[in-house]
C-alpha cells in the first residue's frame, strides 16, 4: 500500500486520572486534558499511514492547530479519526476529528513529515 489522499485512521482511549487536564498542570480540572487530546489526534494521524511507507521511515509531527471543543469527564472512552487531505513531498497534511459518546470534543489540523527513521535518531544523538 502507498501513501494517497483519503487514507483514513483511527484511535481511541478511555479518559483515566493521569490523562486529565489536573494531572497534566495544564488546568485544575479532573477532565480530559488538551494535552492528552493532542495525543489522541496525533496517533489518529499515525495510525492512518501505518503499513504505506517504505521501510525505515516514519512521520514525525511538525505542525497542529487544535481546538478543544468540550470536556469529557474521567472514566468516558474518547476517539478520533484522521484523513490524510494533502501530500507535499514528504510532508503529509490531516484533519482530524475528536468525539466522546455525546459531542465532538476537538478537531484539528496537523502536519506530519516523512523521514528515515536511522538518519533521524543519528541527528538527534549528534546534539
């Protein structure tokens, strides 16, 4: 399978104590947390390319611009799914959809960029 526009992924998790915005710091509210619905959105993302790049390559994300639409208390399962709408080189555009079992609760779109799994990792340890 190869890379196309209309590649679609999924991902899911339940909402648990060390998910929420008070756990994270990024609020003081026992709710889903922004920065676990990035991860979420993220993963969709991943998710709807696994399998379509060749071997040794992966995607890095590089870009979100999110909006967190409702909260979504503890014990709730929350999921999101992914499109792949743009290839530009190796740069792979999504949006992306967040629901919990009564609203949609983020969306997004994110930038993600192919690269070679081993000459990224070599950067990184180069620093």
């Amino acid at each position: 399978m190869s890379l196309e526009i209309g590649l679609r992924g999924r991902a899911t998790m339940r909402v648990t104590h060390d998910k929420t915005a008070e756990a994270w710091g990024s609020g003081d509210v026992p709710v889903f947390g922004t920065p676990s619905l990035v991860a979420l959105l993220e993963t969709a993302a991943v998710n709807a390319v696994a399998g379509c790049l060749a071997p040794g390559e992966t995607t890095l994300g590089t870009w979100l611009d999110v909006s967190h639409l409702a909260a979504t208390p503890v014990g709730v399962e929350v999921s999101a799914e992914a499109e792949l709408m743009a290839i530009e080189g190796r740069k792979l555009t999504f949006t992306v959809v967040a629901h919990d079992p009564r609203n949609k609760i983020g969306e997004c779109r994110h930038d993600r960029m192919v690269v070679s799994r081993e000459r990224f990792l070599a950067k990184v340890q180069g620093k």
